[in-house]
C-alpha cells in the first residue's frame, strides 16, 4: 500500500483527511487543490471508508476527467473505468442513458452541440413563420439555455412584456421539438438529470445513499443549476468537497456564479474553510505577477500565493509591429527552448480568441514544428465529420430531423427544397418525424425520399452485427462521402479526416472497454445481466454503473462522445506537440513554459468586457489563470496592428502591463509611455458600461473614429487608433508609421480626412 500523504504540506493534508463532511478549500492556483481533491479519492478508498462506487466527482473538461483517473489508477490498484468521475454534462449523460425511461427520452437520444442547436432554432423559426430580425435565432438560443441553467422549464418562466412572452412561447416549441426529435441540448442534460432526481424519490434515495462523497473541482464556475443539483444529490447526509479560486472564476458570462462558494459555505453547513497559500507550480517572479495583477480587483475573497522556489526567469515582454512578425518571435523563442531540451508538449501558445490561432499555426506550419490546437475548430465540427456523423446518428435514431436534412441531399441526389418543403408539410400534418413522414410524400419526391430512407435502412441492416469501427468504414462508403470528395479540388485532406473516423472509432471502443467485437448496435451489457436493487416501496431500479458499456450501445457512446468531447485530432494524439489553446481553455493546465500572446486593448482586456457589468474584473482573472499555467517561463506579447476577421486593428498594448510588477518583467523592446487608458482607467473599471460610453460618445461629438485615416501636415498619414477624453479635451492616439505613434490634442491639431 502506497503512502499517499507523504507528499503534502500541513493544510494539504488536513485537507485530504477532513471527517465525511461538507468541506470548501479556498485556494489560489497552483496550490495543489486538483492534487488534494485526487488524494482525498484515493485516500477514503484505500482507507476503506468507502468503495470506489460510492464516490462522485465532476471536473471542468473531460481533459481534466482522464487526468485524474489516470493519477488515481497510479495511486490505486482499482478499475477506474466504472467510475462516476467526469465532466457535469458526461455525468448526467450517463445517468439519463441508465434511466432513459423514467427521464422521458428515447434509449438512443442524441446530444445537439452549439451549432446543431443555433441550427435547430433557425428551422425552428421557419417553420412557424417567426421574423427570425424581430427574434434573432442566437438571441433566442442564449435565452432558452439561460433559462434552463437557471433550472426553468418555458412554463416557469416570466415574461413581461410582448417579446418575451413570444420567446417564452418559442422556447416551449422549442422543447416540444426536440422531444419528438429524440435529441437534447446542453444545459437540457443537466436539466433533464436533475428533474430526474427530483422527481423520482427512490431514484433519488438510491443515488444518494450511494454517493456519500461528492467531490468538485473548480467549483467558482458552477452555475445556479449545477449547483442544485449538487445539493440534491447530497441530500441531507451527503459530504460534499469543494476546491476552488475565486480570483479564477471566468465562466459568469456562461451563468457561472462565484456566489454558490459562500451559499455553499451556509447551505452545507461547511465547519472546515481550509485555505492552501504554497504555490508549487511556478517561479517567485511568475507568481509576483500574477499577484500583483490580481490586487488590482476589488470583489475577492482574499487570499495570497507565496513559493518557496526561488525568482526564476523574469517575464519576457515583447512589442512586435504586425501579428505577423507577433508570430514568428513566438516560433523563434519556443524553438529555443527546445533547442534548449524542453518537450514541445511543455510549451503552450494562449490567446483570447480563437481567431488568434490561425497566424500564429501558419508560422508554426511552415516552421515545421508539430503543434496541437485544442478548442478551436473542433474535429467533430468539421463539415465532412458532421456528415459522416449525421448518417450515423440517423443509423441510431432516425427521427433526428438536424441529421436528415444534413445528408439526405448530401451527397447531392436530387432531393430539392421543393421536395422537402413537401416533406416538412406532411411531417407537420401528421406530427412526425422528417423520416417517419417519408411515405406521406407522393410522386417524384417521394420515390427519391424513399430512396435515401431505403439506404439508410440497408446499411443499418448491414452493419447489424458489426463492431463500430467496421460500422464507420460502410458508412463512409455506402453513404458516398468518400466518393463525393473525391470529385472535389481539396478533397483530399477531408478524405483523410473522414479516413481517421474510423481510427477514432477504433480507439474509442478499446479506450471505453467495449471490446474491440462488440456490435455496434447493441444494447447495454447491463440490460443482459441486469443488476437490479430492489427498493422496499417495491420499485425496481438498475442501478448505473458510470462505465460506457453499462448504459449505452456502443455506437450511441460514440455519438455522445462526439458531441461532448473536445474533439481534438485523436490520431494526432500522443504525438510530442506544442499547445495551442485559448485562456479559457487552459484552466487547471500547467506547462513549463506559456506564451500569452495578443495583450492589447480591446483584445485582451476583450472589448466586449466594457459592455458587461464586472467585464473589467473577469478579465483580469483570465489573465490570472494565464499567468499562473506557467511553472518557469513566461513571455507575454502585444502588436501594433493586427488583422482580425478581415479588418487590421490598430490597438495599443494592453493595461495589464501597468498593473504588472516592473522588478519581475524584462522588457525586450522599450516599455513606451504608458497606455492610453491609465488616466481613465479608474472611470472604466468601477462602471465599466459607463467609462466606455463616454469613449464611445466622444467619437460621435467630435466626429472623429478610431480605425480613420487622417493628414497631418507634419507628420503625413496616420491612423486614429484610440480617443480618450471628450469634447474639447479629446485627445488622439494617432499611429503615423514612420513617425510613430503621436498623442494630439483634437482640438489644437491640424487634421484632415482621407
Ligand atoms: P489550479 O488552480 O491552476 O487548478 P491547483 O490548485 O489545482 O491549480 P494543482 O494542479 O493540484 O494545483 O497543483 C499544482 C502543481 O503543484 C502540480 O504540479 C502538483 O503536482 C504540484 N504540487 C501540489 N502540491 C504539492 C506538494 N505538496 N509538493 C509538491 N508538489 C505539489
Ligand atoms: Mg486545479
């Protein structure tokens, strides 16, 4: 038997060892929450407090989800494959798949992804003739999801005036169409688990009496729902152990609220606050940065980070001119560092948007140095995969109307509008699924619709009895996507995509413990060899093992997989690669080196921060959970133009640099004057929506626009690049190429438009 605790620090390990109880540690990065929180599993197992069943525990990715199983299968002789460790979303999916009955929904239903789901709106508003300009269809979506992570059904919702009760409406159908669809969305999993617990008392005492410790990493980003639903699953008895950072909460625009950390504290009844101040991530002038930057918010709760490792390497600041040339100082550096014997997979590219990657991938392409990119567009996103995944979809459950009218004339087979207009009347007469209203459709169109339907059914004859990757391999052929692409120009990195489906396939069914012969079609192993409890009241419950095969086919496991996966190029796996990934995305990471690329205003602070009340503040965190991935390099860099989404950006560098301690920063091109916004910097953080009116009003009165071209006399052309002040004190950040940037005053100064 290992010793577990030998390796922590006092507060660790009182931690670690707390009584069964509710418990919050408060802690900032790097302080080893993730650490105590997989201690404490394997600790209450190995002590034989409890079995492994009996505990439950959610991370924030599913990234996060095999890292702790695989330090608890080192630390532990167990299986960890059963499991119930994983994201909120995977969790739940396992429990509505064990209890699909009683939750309302079809065996094999279908999880939508964003873009499905902003899909599904669009038709949804077509099809009953909703002006989709009065009731934009990304508008409605925000408002259905926002309703359901606040745990409200359409009928519970209030709506005050017009606009609101037509949403209100919309939502209802919304809810009605997906339930003839077989399909759920998102925040419909959570939602859906938990009314499954709430309404289903034996159901409820069952689980509850299981999980007696629930266990939660990140806990500042859960939102309202996720947090009842915790505390239904707890019930009275349950201990509930929660590690998170305040200072690293940057999910409110999702719904996250920092607030569940202090109910949590009185609705638990939590007699043990513990509070980890030993950072052993990243070097004394790393942390001094992130500390520093940090003060700078005024709502926290307070805590500080100190090292016992010594300053290490300052921060390398670096000014470049273009994105461009951004890019390739970031190549050259990280090709130092290998050179200087770092793995590639230890050095990480952040930024604060995806469209960041693209530049800064192209220099790394034809740097030929191996790179991954996480989050961005994602593999199952890719057009030809969300093909080839919506004829399998519709091989599990047909009645999914996104996957039919995604293929059914894709490959082109002369299915037109015309026909399908037909086809959604009869399906809307006879309320019925797109492919269950096939055979209500007459002539032409209807003997084409037969003809996709009878495909369909021949390959899912077919496959029957084949294991999934086999499945995959018929799809691909039988469906003629392999065929189409080939007659296309840039075919074939898609038929290359599409050829690496069945490699996924392959290791998703070894990875999940299907067995590499299991057919793809089959029901769950536990419907074979039901474990059955017996409730006193006499109802009957499965009890659900968390392990894939337990509760799910194995090609309906893989459908979910593909919708809630992060998705990143599986046959890339494994590979040494640099790591590319947003802010966001990077929660929870650590690499000895990180790059945050892109610090410039509007950028990052983002400018749709200044709309949101407390933007400033969630901002500043981002870029504290930045600097706090890095264990002993980190570079920070910012450009003077940049072209984003088709336009070039002239911005000015951002306003953390002012914030950061000058003795733990190295600047590689002199620090200039500093930023434009450090007299109004107060106005825009304490009310930022008003601080940035004012900006903002400012152009309209004086008539000039950021982004303009203007004559000086003296200095020739230049580009307005940022307006501070108002009326007869405005004053223009002007960038003028080769002279430079110049600060002038609007009111004195000589110019004139381009
Ligand atoms: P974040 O807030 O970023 O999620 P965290 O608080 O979860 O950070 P961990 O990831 O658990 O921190 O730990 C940070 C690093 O410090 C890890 O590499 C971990 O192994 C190491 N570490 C944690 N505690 C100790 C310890 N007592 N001795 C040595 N190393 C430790
Ligand atoms: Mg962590």
């Amino acid at each position: 038997m290992q010793n577990l605790l030998h390796n922590l620090n006092p507060e660790q390990l009182a931690a670690v060892t707390l009584p069964a109880q509710s418990a919050l540690i408060l802690a900032g990065a790097g302080s080893g929450k993730t650490r105590v929180l997989t201690t404490r599993i394997a600790w209450l197992v190995q002590t034989g407090q409890i079995s492994a069943n009996g505990i439950l525990a959610v991370t924030f990715t599913n990234k996060a989800a095999k890292e702790m199983l695989m330090r608890l299968s080192a630390m532990l002789p167990i299986n960890t494959r059963g499991l119930w460790i994983g994201t909120f979303h995977g969790l739940c999916n396992r429990l509505l798949r064990a209890h699909h009955r009683d939750a309302g929904l079809p065996q094999t239903f279908q999880i939508l992804d964003s873009a499905d789901q902003l899909s599904f709106i669009k038709r949804l508003l077509k099809a009953n003739n909703v002006d989709d300009e009065k009731y934009p269809p990304r508008t409605l979506m925000y408002f259905i999801n926002g309703a359901k992570d606040s745990g409200l059904r359409a009928s519970e919702v209030e709506a005050y005036d017009a606009i609101e009760r037509k949403m209100v409406e919309l939502y209802d159908l919304y809810d009605q169409q997906c339930q003839r669809e077989g399909v759920v969305d998102f925040a419909e999993l959570l939602l859906r688990s938990y009314e499954l617990l709430s309404r289903n008392q034996p159901l409820r005492e069952h689980y509850q009496a299981r999980f007696k410790h629930i266990l939660v990493d990140e806990f500042q980003d859960t939102n309202d729902l996720q947090y009842k639903w915790l505390k239904l699953l707890a019930g009275q008895h349950g201990a509930v152990f929660a590690v998170g950072d305040d200072d690293q909460s940057i999910y409110a625009f999702r719904g996250a609220n920092v607030g569940n950390m202090s109910a949590f504290e009185r609705e638990f009844r939590v007699q043990n606050l513990i509070k980890l101040e030993q950072n052993y991530r990243s070097h004394g002038h790393i942390l001094d940065a992130a500390n520093t930057l940090i003060a700078n918010n005024s709502k926290r709760l307070g805590k500080n980070l100190r090292t016992d490792a010594g300053h290490g390497e300052p921060v390398r600041v670096y000014e470049a001119t273009s994105d461009i040339q951004e890019a390739q100082w970031i190549v050259e550096e990280a090709k130092n560092l290998i050179r200087e014997g770092s793995l590639r997979s230890e050095i990480a590219i952040l930024y604060r948007s995806n469209a960041q990657s693209r530049v800064i991938e192209h220099s790394l392409f034809t740097s030929g140095i191996p790179y991954r990119v996480y989050g961005g567009q994602r593999y199952f996103e890719r057009a030809e995969i969300k093909h080839a995944i919506a004829y399998l979809q519709l091989m599990d459950n047909p009645h999914n109307d996104s996957a039919f009218l995604r293929v059914v004339n894709f490959p082109a087979r002369g299915i037109g509008a015309r026909s399908l207009e037909q086809l959604q009347d009869a399906a809307k007469q006879y309320n019925l699924s797109l492919y269950a209203a096939v055979p209500y459709v007459a002539g032409k169109a209807g003997s084409s619709l037969s003809s996709f339907v009878k495909l369909i059914e021949g390959a899912r004859f077919e496959t029957q009895q084949l294991p999934l990757p086999e499945m995959v391999q018929i799809v691909l052929e039988v469906s003629s996507l392999i065929e189409h692409y080939q007659t296309e120009k840039e075919g074939a990195d898609r038929i290359e995509n599409l050829e690496q489906l069945v490699n996924a396939a392959t290791l998703f069914v070894s990875e999940e413990g299907f067995g590499l012969d299991a057919p793809a079609l089959a029901g769950p192993a536990s419907q074979a060899t039901p474990n059955v409890i017996t409730i006193a009241d006499g109802v009957e419950i499965i009890d659900a093992d968390a392990a894939l095969p337990a509760v799910m086919s194995p090609l309906s496991a893989f459908l979910s997989h593909a919708s809630l996966e992060a998705g990143d190029n599986q046959a890339q796996a494994g590979q040494d690669a640099l790591q590319l990934m947003t802010v966001h995305s990077a929660k929870g990471l650590e690499f000895d080196a990180v790059f945050i690329s892109g610090l410039e205003e509007g950028l990052f602070p983002h400018e749709n921060s200044a709309k949101e009340e407390g933007g400033a503040e969630e901002e500043r965190r981002l870029m504290y959970v930045a600097i706090t991935r890095a264990r002993k390099r980190l570079y920070m860099s910012f450009s003077q133009t940049r072209m984003l989404h088709g336009q070039t950006r002239y911005n000015m560098r951002s306003r953390f640099f002012d914030e950061l301690p000058e003795e733990a920063m190295k600047w590689l091109s002199p620090k200039t004057q500093p930023s434009w916004f450090a007299s109004s910097k107060s106005a825009w953080d304490e009310s930022p929506s008003t601080g940035a009116n004012t900006i903002a009003q400012s152009f309209n009165k004086n008539a000039w626009r950021i982004g303009e071209s203007v004559f000086h006399a003296k200095f020739g052309e230049g580009v307005i690049v940022n307006i501070e002040g108002s009326g007869a004190n405005s004053r223009a950040h002007i960038n003028f190429g080769r002279h430079g940037m110049k600060l002038l005053d609007l009111s004195i100064a000589k110019l004139d438009k381009i």
